[in-house]
C-alpha cells in the first residue's frame, strides 16, 4: 500500500528527529563522563574539607538534574523517531498527540536545565564568596546578573512553546548570553583575587609553596571558566546559523548536548579538585594568609 505524505510536514518531523538523535547521542557520551567524574567527586569530597556538606549536597543535587535531563533526552528522542514512523505509515492522527507529548517533555527539560543552570552559578557565587574572605558586598552584582539570567530563560521559554504571548520578539540567545557573561564576571572576580593575593606572598621565600599553590589553583578557576563559557559560545553559534540543513540541525543538537550536560561536567571537575585538595578550600596544611581585612597579611603557623 503506497502513503502520499506531506512533504513539508514530513520535513519538519525528520528535522525533528535528527536534532533528537544529535542530541541524544552527545549527552549519553558526555552522561558516561560525568558518572565517573561524580562518582569521584563524592569519593574525593568525604575528606575533610572547608563547606564539605554543602559541596556533596550540591553534588547530588546536580546528578539528580542531570539524571533527569537525560532520561528526558531519550524519551523525546523515541518520541521523535516515532512520530517519523508513524506519518510514513499514514497515520497522521497519532503523531499530532505525539507532538503535544514531545514539547511537554520540551519544556520540562528546559526547566530542569535553568535549575541546573541556576545551581552551578551558585556553587560559583560560592566559591567566589569563599575566596573572597565572606564579604557579602562582592556578591551583589554577580547575583543580579545571576537572577537576570534565570528571568531571561523563563520569559524566552514562555514565549517560545506559546504558554504566554508575547508583543516584543526575544532573542533565545539572550539568556545564553547573559549566563556566560555571569561566569566570566565570577571567574574575574576570583581568578583576580587569587592573583592579589598571591603577589602579596611573592617576597616571602618561605610561602614558595603557597604560590605555587596559587598558581595551581587560578588555572583551574580560568580551565573551568573558559569550557563552562565554551560550551554556551557553541550553542550560541549554533542556533545563528540556517537550520534548515542537514549540518545545521546536527550542529544545533550536538550543542544542545553540550549545554545540556556542561552545565554539570564543569562543576564536578571543580569538586573533585576540591576534594583532591587542589583548591583554596583546603589549606589545613599549609601557612594561613588573612584575606579578611586590608591590607592582606601573612601570618605563618607555628
């Protein structure tokens, strides 16, 4: 029996399963990666360590999410190929409720990732808190930027399934945007602050090791910064470029995979450095240097 199927339509649902498709294999790669990150993480994190309790809580709470997006991801990756199979069989019914079904799944996914989103820039604010000697007063800006964020991403959401209308066209970069802005502000903030610091300690001969130790520890404030800012400059790129062939969906899903699972890849390497006692959180060991009031000083253990 021969089926007549709409081309256009027909076009739009395979458009659909191949973004799915690109998607779903990127984040299955990168979900492999993260369990065993994760699991280190939680390994590493069980040491004594400054803010221990509120690193592991952060830690499950970003696996749940991640857990979650990606059974998400395969879910409407299905339903995708489904809906495909069903229009060339002719029934033209079924994938419509299909439809409906997958951007339900759509937009819950979108919601889990601006959670996602929202606890790693906290575990940023954090760190930047930390390093910063607990002065409140720094974070003020990042927080604004932090909230701008998350109103962006819930207003282009909105917008874009047709839950609320809109009068003024939005940008669905601009949330992305606003998000890498926020994560170079606070990789600023402390990569600057640990560069202070450590020039302060640069003539005391017997803090060698402390600045080696600062040395260490800017690089990985710049590393996470530069792949968390990375995988948001790819997905921006992504959806500015045609869409309308073939390279430009598989583009678009494979960095929607990258968001998708980024947003906890870079995180969890920062707590299995922590808990490596690679970080300013752990400095037991080492000589003690003030950063609570101007100006710094150095006072050395006995």
């Amino acid at each position: 029996m021969n089926y007549v199927v709409d081309s256009t339509e027909f076009q739009d649902r395979w458009s659909t399963m191949l973004f799915t498709v690109s998607v779903n294999s990127t984040v299955l790669l990168l979900y492999a990666l993260y369990l065993v990150l994760f699991a280190y993480s939680v390994h590493t994190l069980r040491r004594s360590v400054r803010g221990r309790k509120f690193l592991l809580g952060t830690a499950w709470v970003m696996f749940a999410l991640a857990t979650a997006g990606t059974v998400l991801v395969v879910s409407t990756t299905g339903i995708s190929m489904r809906m495909v199979y069903l229009l060339v069989q002719g029934n033209t019914d079924l994938p419509d409720r299909l439809l409906k079904i997958y951007q339900s799944l759509a937009l819950v996914q979108d919601i889990i990732l601006a959670i996602n989103n929202l606890v790693t820039d906290l575990l940023f604010l954090y760190r930047c808190y930390v390093i910063w000697g607990s002065r409140k007063i720094i974070l003020v800006l990042p927080a604004m930027m932090i909230l701008a964020t998350v109103v962006g991403g819930c207003v282009t959401g909105l917008g874009y399934y047709g839950i609320v209308k809109l009068n003024i066209p939005i940008d669905p970069r601009v949330p992305f945007i606003l998000g890498g802005s926020t994560n170079i502000l606070m990789m600023c903030l402390t990569a600057g602050r640990i560069w202070y610091i450590r020039r302060e300690v640069r003539s005391l001969s017997t803090l060698k090791p402390l600045q080696q130790r600062y040395n260490t520890v800017v690089a990985i404030i710049l590393e996470s910064g530069i792949l968390y800012c990375l995988c948001v400059i790819i997905y921006v790129i992504s959806i500015s470029i045609n869409e309308s062939t073939w390279f430009g969906t598989v583009f678009n899903g494979v960095a929607w995979g990258l968001v998708q699972l980024g947003v906890n890849i870079v995180p969890t390497l920062i707590l299995v450095r922590v808990g490596m006692g690679r970080s300013t959180e752990n400095s037991t060991t080492m000589p003690t240097l003030s950063v609570e009031s101007q100006p710094i000083f150095v006072s050395k253990e006995a």
